[in-house]
C-alpha cells in the first residue's frame, strides 16, 4: 500500500462525529463510531495521525489536572482566544458568508487559507465565567473530597449524591457544574465532588488516545473507591452527571461495585424525580438533544417538556461541534452547521407560529451537552427575527426557581459554611 492512503485512512476517520447513531439501523450491528476511534487510535500508535493545532491545545486542556496549569489555560482559551477568534469572524465576516452559503466538498484537508475561514466563519461564545467552579467555590485541593450541603435543612442522615461534573460543565462552561450544585442544594440533598480535576476519559478515547483514557479510568476508578471508603457512612446510591459523554464513558467504571446499588442519572432526570419543576411556565423553547444523551430514562424531548413547559421544539441534527471536531476539522463542521442551520430556521418557524414566542423575540434554545453548548452559540447571528441564546436546561431552571441571581447567591451560601472538606 501506498503511504498517501493513510492521509485518506486518516480523512475517513475525521469525518465521524462519534455520534453512534449508525449502529440501530446497521443490519450487523457495527458501531462506526467505535470503528472510527479505532482508526484515530491504529493512525496515532503508526505515527501517522496529522497534528491540529486547535485540537492538540484542547485535549491538552482536558488532560490537565493542576488547578495552576488549568487557570492558565483557561486564560489563554477564553481570556484571549475566544475573543481573538470572535474579533476575526467579524473582520472576515464577507468571506464567512460566501463560505456558510455554499460549504465546499471536504475530501481531504482543505488549504490553510480556507481553514482559518472555516474556523472563524462563526463566532465562538462570549461572555463566560472568568473562573472554574472548583475556584469559585474553593474546593481545588486534590487531597480533601468536598460536600456540598444547606446546613440549615440537612444533617449527615440526608440523600446524598455523587456528582461527576466532567470537563465541560467544570473547567469550560462553569456555570453549569454550579447550576447543577445549585439545584441540588435547592433539592435538599448532600452533593459529593470528586477530589481535584477529572476527566471521564471520553474525549481522549474519542480522539484516538486510547492508552491515555485506559489510564485516566484506572486512575479515577482507584480514586472513587478511595472516595467510597472514607464516605461509606453516606450511603450514596445515586451517581449525577451533566454530560452525555460522561454518562456513557462512566458506565465502564462499574459504580454499583464502587457505591453499592448505586445507579447513574442525568440532573435533569434526576430533578424531575423530586418533582422539581417550572410549572405553568408559558415561555417557548428550541430544544438540541446531544448525539450523546444523558437522559436514558426515557423520551429526552418529553423529559424537556415535563421541566420547562409543553411548548418545545426539538431542533434536529448534529450542532457540528462534536467535541473536538469544531476545531480539529472546522471545514467538516461547516458542512454540519450548514444543514443544522435549516433545522433550526424550520424549528424556529414552528415554535414562533404557535404563539410561544412573540415575533422579534429572542429565541432560546435548550441542550444538556457542554459541547453542544459552545457549538449552539455559534448559531446566534443566524435568525432573521431575533438571536438565537443557547443555555443548558438545568441554567434555565436555575435562573426562574431561585432567582436572576442565583450563581452569586449559591456560591457565598455555599462558601459561608455550605462545604465539608474530608480529607480522603
């Protein structure tokens, strides 16, 4: 074989967004999307795995686990990056159009001119958090396992739950992982953090890093029973996540040997158990399901509809962020955003012709998915009758049961006598 097959082998690969919804209708059973982590892994341990830049520095920022290190890649990413990509989209704003109106075929790595175009023919988001939740809270220590917990309403007998809040809901968008907290002090219930910065192992597995991701479940796996033995007089018996990718790549870790008859539930799910809910909320919604659901329980959209009210529309198709994919090939993501574009416009046309949302009104759009959430932002310029705000829906509940001020609210409740600190 030639060796230009393995930039065609590598092309191939790239082009999976590892959403796995491949395997229902496949007649054999094959998963192509664990055949294309498969690929990445085989292209990496031959050496032959291209590097991209963009990629690189985000799986560098995943695999971190210094609170030092994280802040300043934190600050280099949202504090420079972020607003230098969105100062570019503006300044290319007459080539990104052209571009988004017709995607070229992606066979093959595009030039570097039309990459850049690619890469900023839509903005990144704006205005995040300036630090991590474990910083806004001060639970950074890797050596103490923190619990979170309303003083005034539980004692050690109280639920308590295992909360893995994953890269995304953690490092990135961290207003998330708090919105989680939030609603779950809300709820009544001792939350347990996982000590010091973790990730799943998802997005090096998805990546290709196979070693790595073996390495980092050993390594947690280790960590959590470590966890459970110092905290066996909780009795958790319910794991929480805020991520698709967390839900599926945790799965592996065989919590119920870990928490004994412990099951592992997205918050959402979670929150409609306990009955927490937006009731007689007349407000119209977009919903994105992710390609990795964490809402298993049963139908997500209908899940949505129980929390947030009857008027949701789900917005179908893939966002084009796909965990690294948005960076690491932004000319395949342009493809994807450009029929994710259509969806969203029919959706909205929908939404806005049952009266749910006024014409001129900003329109919001739901999605449980970190990923998904950097991805949806992109879409704001894209509607001709108002902007379209993307949010997590666990945020937007936060932001009407306890108040426009919530975030504030939670973190000087919770620092002012709200966190236990175990040493594990």
């Amino acid at each position: 074989m030639s060796l230009a097959h393995w930039s065609e082998f590598e092309d191939v690969a790239e082009h999976c967004t590892v959403c796995h919804k491949c395997l229902n209708p496949c007649p054999v059973d094959i998963d192509f999307g664990d055949v294309s982590m498969a690929m990445r892994n085989l292209l990496r341990k031959m050496g032959r795995q291209s590097l991209r830049p963009g990629k690189a520095a985000a799986m560098a920022f995943l695999n971190a686990t210094q609170p030092q290190t994280i802040k300043l890649m934190r600050s280099a990413m949202v504090g420079v990056g972020f607003p230098a990509q969105r100062l570019a989209s503006t300044v290319l704003a007459p080539l990104a159009r052209r571009q988004t109106a017709a995607p070229p075929a992606s066979v093959g790595t595009a030039p570097l001119r039309e990459q850049v175009i690619h890469f900023v023919n839509k903005k990144m988001p704006g205005g995040l958090p300036t630090r991590t939740a474990r910083a806004l809270l001060g639970i950074e220590d890797r050596e103490t396992v923190p619990i979170v917990r309303d003083p005034a309403r539980t004692s050690a007998d109280s639920e308590a739950v295992f909360y893995f809040p994953g890269c995304g809901s953690e490092r990135l968008f961290s207003q998330v992982g708090l919105a989680v907290q939030a609603m779950l002090w809300h709820a009544g219930v001792q939350t347990v953090l996982p000590p010091g910065y973790l990730c799943c192992g998802y997005p090096q597995r998805g990546a290709g890093q196979f070693d790595k991701a073996d390495k980092l479940v050993t390594d947690n796996r280790v960590l959590f029973h470590r966890v459970a033995t110092t905290l066996n007089y909780l009795d958790i018996k319910t794991v929480v996540v805020s991520c698709g990718t967390c839900h599926d790549q945790l799965q592996d870790y065989d919590f119920p040997r870990i928490f004994p008859g412990s099951r592992i539930v997205d918050i959402h799910e979670y929150l409609l158990e306990k009955g927490i809910t937006l009731p007689g909320h007349a407000t119209g919604y977009l919903y994105h399901e992710p390609c990795h659901d964490p809402m298993k329980q049963q139908d997500s959209l209908s899940t949505v509809r129980a929390l947030v009210g009857a008027n949701v529309v789900k917005s179908e198709r893939c966002c084009g962020e796909s965990g690294t994919l948005g960076v690491g090939r932004p000319d395949i993501a342009t493809q994807v955003r450009f029929r994710k574009e259509e969806e969203i416009r029919r959706a909205e046309a929908t939404l806005r012709a049952s009266g749910a949302v006024e014409p001129g009104q900003n329109l919001k759009i739901l999605t449980s998915c970190p990923s998904c959430l950097q991805g949806l932002h992109r879409y704001q310029g894209d509607l001709a009758s108002g902007l379209l705000e993307a949010d997590y829906i666990v945020i937007e509940m936060a932001r009407h049961i306890l108040g426009a001020s919530w975030l504030e609210d939670f973190v000087a409740k919770a620092r002012a006598g709200g966190i236990e600190r175990v040493l594990v």
